[in-house]
C-alpha cells in the first residue's frame, strides 16, 4: 500500500527511466535471432520481470545488471508461450509473431493484462494470417504454423500499437517485405523499428505506411530504449498538480507535445530544453478540453492522471477517451476523494472543485493507480493507494522519486524487485 499525505509541492530535478513500452517488444525481438541482443536503459519494473522471465522460458538465458539486459540463446527455442506469464501481461502477446517467424509455429495463449476493456487481438491474429500463418483458436490458446511467413500489404482498421508491433517483428524474417497500412506510430512503435533495422531488417516509415524488409537472418544488436515519455509525464504532472517546479531530464521534448500544450491551457508555465522539460505553476489552473487520440496525439496513458489534475482546475473540463472504452477505474475513487466528475458514454464531465480530501483507494490499473497517488500528493489528509502491484508493473520506484521531488509518500511492505 502507497501512503501520501497531501499538502506538499514538488520541486526539483528527476530523470526519465527507459520506456517500458518501448523495453518489453525489444525484448521479445531478440527472439528473431540466435545472437546476442544487448538492450540499455532498460526499466526495472514488473512487466520487464515477466517480458524476461518469458524469453527465459522459451529458450534465452537473460543477464540483467542495472539498466542493461544481455539476452542470449541458451539453447533451441521452444513454439509454447507459458500461460501464467501471457495471461499477465498483455505485451506477452507479441512473442507470438516471432516464434511463428522463426521456428514456423507457435502456440500463445490469448493475453490479459490491465483491466481497461475488452482489448482483442483481432488485428495481430487478421495480419499474421495476412501474411500466411495459419491460425486456429482453441480453449484460449492460438495455434499458429507457417512454413515461411511471406511479406504482404496489411492495412490495419485501427492503428493498434500492438498490432503494428506484432506484424513489424514478424515481417522482419518473413520473405520480401511487409507493408503495414495505418500503422501506429507511437515512439516506441518507432523504436522498435528502428531496433529491428539495426538487426538487419531495413523498416521505412512513410506517411500512411511502414514498411519492413525481411527475407534474411537477423544479426544481434546493441541498441538504448528511448526514455519513458509516461512516466515523465506523470511527474510532469506532479509538479503541476502540486503547484511546485519540477525539471524532467532525459526525455525527449517532442514526444511529450500534447501533454505540454494541454499543461500550457490549462495555465501551467512550460519550458524546454535539447532533453529536459520543465513545469512551473504560475497561479491557477483552468479547465481544458481534450480527447486521447493515437500518437500524436494525447496518450491514453496519461488521461489518468491528467483527470487527477483537472479536477482541480477552475471551471469545467471534458476528457473524451477514444482509444479503450474502459478506462475510467480512476473516477470512482477520485468521486470518493471529493472531485465533481460525471461519466457520459465515452467522456468525463469535470467540474473542478477547492481540494479534495485523502481516503482508502484501490488502483484498478497501471494508469489509474498514478492518478490516485496524484490526487493523494494534494490532498487534504492523508491518502492510502491499494494494488500498487499495478503500479510497480509500470513505474520504476515511483514513490522514492517522488519522495526526491519533496512528496511525503512511502510503501508500506513493499518487497524487493530483481
Ligand atoms: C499499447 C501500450 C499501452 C497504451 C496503448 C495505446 C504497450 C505494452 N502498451 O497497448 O500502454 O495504452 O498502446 O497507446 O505498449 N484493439 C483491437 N484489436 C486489436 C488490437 C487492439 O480492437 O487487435 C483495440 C484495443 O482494444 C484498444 C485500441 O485498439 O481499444 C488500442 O489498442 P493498442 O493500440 O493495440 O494498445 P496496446 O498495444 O494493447
């Protein structure tokens, strides 16, 4: 359990770890090939752990020191993706792609992950039977077999990060190339490709399309995850919350834009620099309007706590959130601290009120446990998160960084990470 007593503004200087969304497909790419894959800046939070203990499971030995991973094959691959640790992690999915592309079968259990709606896997299974896996479903489990995955156009109805990612990994040994149409083009979407291309598989990305040239064995590689533009958001909007001055360092500006023009609206002073950003409250806030949209636009990731921080402001805000019809785990328990938020289909009507005030709250996912140890950091009283496993799966020792910025927040029975 998270403790936060309310009250304290943050100031000062804290640095992004490496993109967990960017660490967990580059992780599953060195299973195209049987050299090395060396990955740097690599975060040390729980859905690493289970990427890790999944490569380690279908054949790879892992070396894991700090921030950097050496992945090396232990001996021949195995086509049978364990159950617990896919049904842990939605990203588990992805090893789907390359164990078909490698070994010309595979077996994967359908994923779970987060609880923010239904989220299929229509779209990975609708383009690797594109590019000529066979694919039956069966009590859970796809079973997929091609001899040789061939290179085709695919377009996807939605451009799914995952969905991209999937076909991008298994493009890369396929025959030819794979064109993906309406791709996602998040940065770690990016990064992945680009990861993949210094594997020897060239990707190119054009306006309406990436494309991916396989076709040859994939070499090893040495490659550094781009930072964590969630995480450095959520502080970004810690320090904004909180009315402090907080510097993020070693991020990358221009993946941070939505947010920034969004804090910029709503009355929060921003600054920024080659590889840091900077928030400064400059009086109150003001209410906004905004709906998640893919990259580039405003991320889902971070609506969350963004709410959080709307519940504050003078005013009114409507948050309209398109990418998972779900995600609104938050709410409730921000209603039970004091915000004015009323839920109409897809959207949140926010009324910003005075101050709210701490309680007992549970994080239903990754996202909405940071919006609560948000709110808690400007609370009156004190305020108690729950299900903070959710929170180490996708933040590397949150409360220690934020304890850094001035917060008074601990973890109570916390146990050690790897
Ligand atoms: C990834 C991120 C997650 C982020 C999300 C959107 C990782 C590990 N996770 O999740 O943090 O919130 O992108 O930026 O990178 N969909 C389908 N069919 C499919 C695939 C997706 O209908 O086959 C739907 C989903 O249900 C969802 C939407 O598409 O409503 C977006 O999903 P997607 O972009 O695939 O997100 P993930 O890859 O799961």
């Amino acid at each position: 359990m998270i403790v936060v007593r309310g009250g304290r503004s943050l100031f000062g200087r804290v640095r992004a770890a490496g993109a967990k969304n960017a660490a967990l497909p580059a992780i599953f790419a060195s299973l195209l090939t049987s050299e090395p894959v060396e990955l740097l800046h690599v975060p040390c939070l729980r859905d690493v752990e289970t990427a890790v203990e999944l490569v380690e499971a279908l054949g790879k030995e892992v070396l894991w020191e700090g921030g950097r991973l050496v992945i090396r094959e232990a001996g021949p691959l195995s086509p049978r993706a364990p159950e617990g640790l896919v049904r842990r992690m939605r990203a588990s999915f992805l090893v789907l792609g390359p164990l078909v592309a490698r070994l010309g079968e595979a077996q994967v259990p359908l994923p779970g992950g987060c609880a923010i709606g239904t989220r299929p896997v229509d779209l990975h299974l609708k383009g690797l039977s594109a590019l000529g896996a066979e694919l039956t479903v069966r009590g859970g489990w796809v079973h997929a077999r091609a001899p040789r995955l061939q290179g085709r156009t695919v377009y996807l109805d939605y451009p799914s990060v995952g969905a991209t990612e999937q076909l991008l990994l298994a493009g890369a040994l396929a025959d030819r190339e794979t064109v993906v149409l309406n791709p996602a083009r998040e940065p770690e979407v990016v990064d992945l490709s680009r990861l993949l291309s210094a594997m020897g598989a060239e990707t190119h990305w054009e306006e309406d399309r990436v494309t991916v040239k396989g076709g040859r064995e994939l070499s090893g590689a040495s490659w550094e995850v781009i930072p964590d533009r969630i995480e450095a958001g959520t502080f970004l909007l810690a320090g904004a919350i909180t009315g402090g001055k907080v510097r993020v360092e070693g991020v990358i500006p221009e993946h941070l834009g939505a947010l920034l023009v969004k804090l910029g609206e709503a009355g929060v002073g921003v600054e920024l620099g080659g590889d840091w950003v900077e928030v400064a409250a400059k009086g109150g806030l003001r209410g906004v309007n905004l709906e998640t949209r893919p990259y580039p636009g405003f991320p889902t990731d971070l609506q969350p706590p963004m709410v959080s921080l709307l519940s504050l402001a003078r005013g009114e805000s409507l948050v309209t959130e398109t990418v998972f019809e779900g995600r609104f785990g938050h709410v409730g328990e921000l209603l039970r601290m004091g915000a004015s938020i009323r839920r109409q289909g897809a959207s949140l009507l926010i009324r910003g009120v005075e101050g709210l005030t701490g309680t007992r709250t549970l994080a239903s996912d990754i996202r909405a446990g940071a919006a609560l140890v948000l709110a808690g950091l400007v609370a009156q009283g004190t305020t108690y998160v729950e299900g903070t496993e959710h929170i180490h799966r996708g933040y590397e020792n949150l409360t220690e960084k934020l304890r850094e910025l001035g917060a008074w927040i601990w973890e109570e029975g916390r146990e050690s990470s790897r």
